[in-house]
C-alpha cells in the first residue's frame, strides 16, 4: 500500500527530464485553473470499517450533490472549496469523519506548489496502457504542506510524498498516489494513504475538456479510526465564468 514499498518498472529510453516534464505539466494545471470556475458533481461514498485483524467491515454508502470551486487568491496561490448538499452535513460521513481535498492534491503540479516539493521523474512507465512519466515527489516543509487534518478544533499540517502518472503525449496528470512523509503522534495518524484517478470531462456546449477526479480511493488509521474508503464522482457539469449559485452552506471536516 504504501508508495515506496513498491516501484512500478520503468523504462529509462528515451531519458525522462523532470524539469521538462514539470514545465509542460504546469501548463496543464494552469489552463484548469485558468479555465475552471467551477463544477458540480454526484459523489458516491462507500466506506468500510477496518479491525484490529484487517478485515473490511460491512460496506455503508453515502451520496452527496457535490460542488467545488476555484478562485486564485492576490498571492496567486489558489483557494479550492468543498460544498455538499442533500444528506449532508459532517454527522453524515461514515464514522463521523469527513473527507475532503482530493480536488487540491493535482495542484502539486501547478508552478506555484511545485517548489515546494523535491521531485524526480523516475522513468516512462505507463497507466492503462498509456505511456506515462512516472514521478515520485515529497513535500519539503510541513510548515507548507498543502494538506491539513482538523481535530477537536486543532489544524494539523500533513506532509505528504508520492508518486504521479502524467501522459507523455498530453501531459495531463492521470494517477496520484500519496502517503506521509511522517506521522502525527498527537492524534495517532499513522497512515493517510490516498490513490486517484483522473480522467477527461467535456464541456457539453464546446470541445474543452478538463481532467478531473473521477475516483479516489483512501486508507486511514488514527485515534482508533481505521477504515478504508473509496470516493466516486461522476454527472459532471462544469462552469466556466463566474455565476450566482446557491449551494449551501461549507462542511466542516476532520481532513
């Protein structure tokens, strides 16, 4: 499960130059944010309980109307908000623990947030049968980690390492796997491991296309939570200028 425990082979010919890599990736995640105001989604959440033992307890299934949006702040560094309706508020999560982020974690790539991890392309591997540069990156500073988990009204930074799939014809980031790059004794986080998988969403009225979260799979132990859990987003539509929508209220989350 965990990122280094395994290294997907890789092919050395032709050489992978990360920075080149790096540079047209960026390019990508700009024109998301450049492009995306924001989108709207059905999110399916099933989630399992996990013993001492290792064995999946009965499955619980939750879904949301799901809504994010995106707006760059004056520092240029981006806000990205989670909203949901429906069923929700944060008591509707399995286990009474929302989670939350996976919109974000593709902005590693954005040139704003690159710098602050070590990154190194390892090779060409490939993602269902596509040829892909395969990097593995870690957070340099938990200070600025991108990533933070609330609890009992405390913000704990995660700092996160990884590996990433980015098509070598489109440079679109298409697979992200991410673990600690340490733990977090205070609140017994010992594992936060998450793995997602993007694929290209149309706009119905032109031919943009967006990649965006289409699954994202989560493995958790903390405080005596330990659960697996998987997050599934799919009637997508997308918003490219600024409107006025209703969508509710913010949820407060444990991540």
């Amino acid at each position: 499960m965990d990122v280094d425990a395994f290294v997907p082979p890789v092919s050395s010919n032709p050489p992978c130059l990360t920075a080149q890599v790096l540079a047209r990736a960026g390019r990508r995640i700009e024109q998301l944010v450049n492009n995306l105001d924001r989108f709207t989604a059905t999110e399916i959440v099933d989630h399992q309980n996990v013993n001492r033992s290792g064995k999946l307890h009965v499955p619980e299934e939750r879904r949301f109307d799901y809504l994010v949006s995106l707006s760059r702040r004056p520092s240029g560094f981006m806000n990205v908000n989670e909203y949901r309706r429906g069923r929700t508020t944060e008591e509707e999560f399995p286990d009474h623990v929302a989670t939350e982020g996976t919109p974000a974690l593709v902005l590693i790539f954005h040139p704003k947030y690159a710098p602050d991890f070590s990154m190194t392309c390892e090779g060409l591997g490939e993602w269902r049968g596509q040829p892909a540069w395969q990097l593995r990156f870690e957070e340099r500073d938990r200070s600025r980690s991108m990533i933070t988990m609330i609890m009992g009204g405390r913000a704990f930074n995660l700092r996160i390492r990884g590996r990433a799939w980015i098509l070598a014809d489109s440079y679109q980031v298409a697979r992200l796997e991410t673990d600690l790059a340490e733990t977090i004794p205070p609140i017994h986080l010992r594992l936060d491991h998450q793995s997602v998988e993007y694929a290209p969403v149309r706009f119905p009225r032109s031919k943009v296309e967006i990649w965006l979260p289409a699954s994202t799979e989560l493995f958790m132990d903390f405080r005596g939570h330990r659960f697996y859990r998987r997050h599934t987003f799919t009637d997508f539509n997308l918003f490219l200028v600024k409107v006025d929508q209703q969508f509710g209220e913010v949820v407060d989350s444990e991540k």
